[in-house]
C-alpha cells in the first residue's frame, strides 16, 4: 500500500455521546481501522516536559518508548498491531508528539491492511492545529449528544465529572471547541453527526456518513455488535457494555426521568444556549433559570464535584481498575521522571 494513501479520521466532542458506538461500527468497514483510543495526545502533552529537547534523538526515543508501551498497555488490545519503537522513529519526519501520534495510528491502518485510521480520543479537537502541523489532513466527525444525557452518563461512569454543574462547564466548553475548529476547517472535512438521529435512522445516518468519508456502506456495519472489536470493548470496562448490544434506539431524554429538575435547571443555566445551538429544547421555564451564580455557590459544587469523584473511586470494580492500572502506572512513573 502506497504510504502516501493512509487517511485520518478524527473523532471530536464529548464521550458518552456514543463514540465508541460509532467507532466499533465503522470498525466494521475493511477500508477503516479504528482501535480504541489510549488518549496519547491529551496523556502525553502535559508530560512533554519531562522529556526536555525533543530535537536531541535519545530524548525523542525516549518519548516514542513510552507512547509505544502507553498503546501496548491499553484496555482494550490493538489486535494485529506490532509497534517497533526502531521503526517507528524510522518513519517520523519531525521531533513531535503530533508526528508520533500520526506515524502510530498509520501504522496501525497499515498492518490491518486498510486505507483509513480512526482515532476517538474526542478532546483532539483542542489538539487539531498541532495534528494538522505534521500534514495530517482528517475528516473531523463532530458527535454530538444532549448535553444533559451526556452529563447523567458521566454520573454512572468511572471516568469523569460528577457534579452537575461541573459537567455543565465541561459539556459546553467542548461543544464550543468543536464548534470554533468547524469555523477554521474545510466544510468537505467536517461532518456534524446528530447521536439521537444516529440512533432512530442508523442505517440512514450510516450511509450518509459512509458517502462523506468516501468508503463503502457494508451491512456489516449494522451488525457491529457481533464484532470482535466489540467484544473485546465491552469485556475491557462495564461502561462499554451496550457495544454488544444492538442500537437502543430509546437511549435519549433518559435525563426527564433520572436527573432532579433543580439539576436539570443548573445545567440548563450553564449550557442551555449551547443546547438550544445545537438544537435542543429547554424544559426549565426561563424565568426559572440561574443568571450567575455565586461565588460561595460555584465552590460548594467544586468541593461536591471533588466528593462525589472520590466517593466513586473508592466503589470502583476492581476488574475495571485492573485493565487501567498499566495505564496508570505508566503516566506515574513519567510524573518521576527528572526534567531533561
């Protein structure tokens, strides 16, 4: 395969908007290869300086060593992926974490013989300029999901804020992001996907996503949930479970019922323009909705949000910690590391 033909994709928004959903569907597609995200931008840029002058090759050998074993040790296998450390310099033709991040998910699609790399690591939106830096030009795929549904996921997953008013915050400032890098990019490399409308026209949504990115539609896509990629997925953590299930196409509006209104009225204080951007409607009357809160007010739900975060950990399944803890220690030990 022409090294030349290897096309990106870039997944951006917020998680639990059914992104790993839609990367084990187009995972189903030969011409895409779409692994579980390890996070090697968002882990690895607060870390750079540890590895002082990336121009100096022990230094950037360094790095790729720890990126490498970062992918190797991730919770859900890349399957069918060998990286060289040798190798994978090899092919770098700068000093950078984005050139790294770029030869990585390359050689990925390469050794599973297809033309497309997908990563899902949402939060590259606030990376893309440094991604486009090494002459990577992706489709952005911009998912998008209520924002209230997306924070009553956060409060049952591991990962995460947990209070409403800090996942509020969080929502709207990726929605903004995604927005602004919409601005700045070529409309025939930005797609805005709809996660409601994904879910009650999947197979119409799909196609269209399918024509946009240039591949072909298979009926395989459909039946994603008998994927290995999904398998895998879902025994790596239990807030990837639904992946083998097919398409709950009532996932949406779950907040009516399982958020209290006075949280409802926060987030909608916080992000309600953000969700009536993107379309949605807002159930607090208007008359009923917070201008500004206080200070005294924003470090109550800072110091719940750290409560409620810690009381989480401490009931994590052990299972779940133990697929991270390489992960984890491996983030540690670069923390040790003294600066070069």
């Amino acid at each position: 395969m022409n090294k030349e033909k290897i096309q990106g994709i870039q997944m951006i928004g917020t998680q639990r908007s059914g992104s790993n959903l839609l990367r084990v569907m187009l995972d189903t597609i030969d011409q895409i290869s779409a692994p579980h995200p390890p996070h090697i931008l968002q882990r690895f840029i607060p870390l750079l300086p540890k590895y002082g002058d990336l121009n100096k090759p022990d230094h950037f050998q360094r790095l790729a060593a720890d990126v490498c074993e970062l992918v190797n040790c991730n919770p859900v296998p890349w399957e069918g992926v060998q990286l060289d450390v040798e190798q994978i310099l090899s092919q770098c033709r700068q000093s950078t974490i984005y050139e790294l991040f770029r030869v990585i998910y390359e050689t990925a699609a390469r050794q599973h013989g297809a033309s497309y790399w997908l990563c899902k690591s949402m939060k590259n939106m606030f990376y893309a300029k440094g991604i486009e830096s090494t002459g990577i030009r992706p489709y952005y795929i911009y998912l998008y999901r209520d924002g209230r549904d997306v924070a009553l996921s956060f409060q049952k997953a591991i990962v995460g804020e947990k209070h409403i008013y800090s996942l509020a915050q969080a929502w709207k400032k990726d929605q903004e992001e995604a927005l602004r890098w919409k601005e700045k990019c070529e409309p025939s490399r930005f797609y805005m996907l709809n996660y409601e409308t994904l879910i009650a026209n999947p197979e119409q949504e799909m196609r269209r996503l399918c024509a946009f990115l240039q591949v072909e539609y298979t009926d395989k896509i459909m039946d994603y949930y008998e994927s290995r990629e999904s398998r895998n997925t879902a025994v790596a953590g239990k807030m990837w479970s639904n992946v083998t299930k097919p398409i709950l196409k009532n996932n949406s509006k779950k907040f009516m019922k399982e958020l209290s209104p006075e949280d409802i009225c926060i987030f909608e204080s916080v992000a309600g323009d953000m969700l009536v951007k993107l379309g949605y409607e807002l159930v607090t009357p208007a008359d009923k909705l917070i201008s500004r809160f206080s200070d005294e007010e924003v470090a109550r739900f800072n110091e719940l949000n750290a409560q409620l975060k810690q009381a989480f950990r401490q009931k994590m399944d052990p299972a779940d910690l133990e697929k991270r803890r390489k992960q984890a220690e491996l983030v540690e030990r670069i923390n040790q590391y003294e600066p070069w």
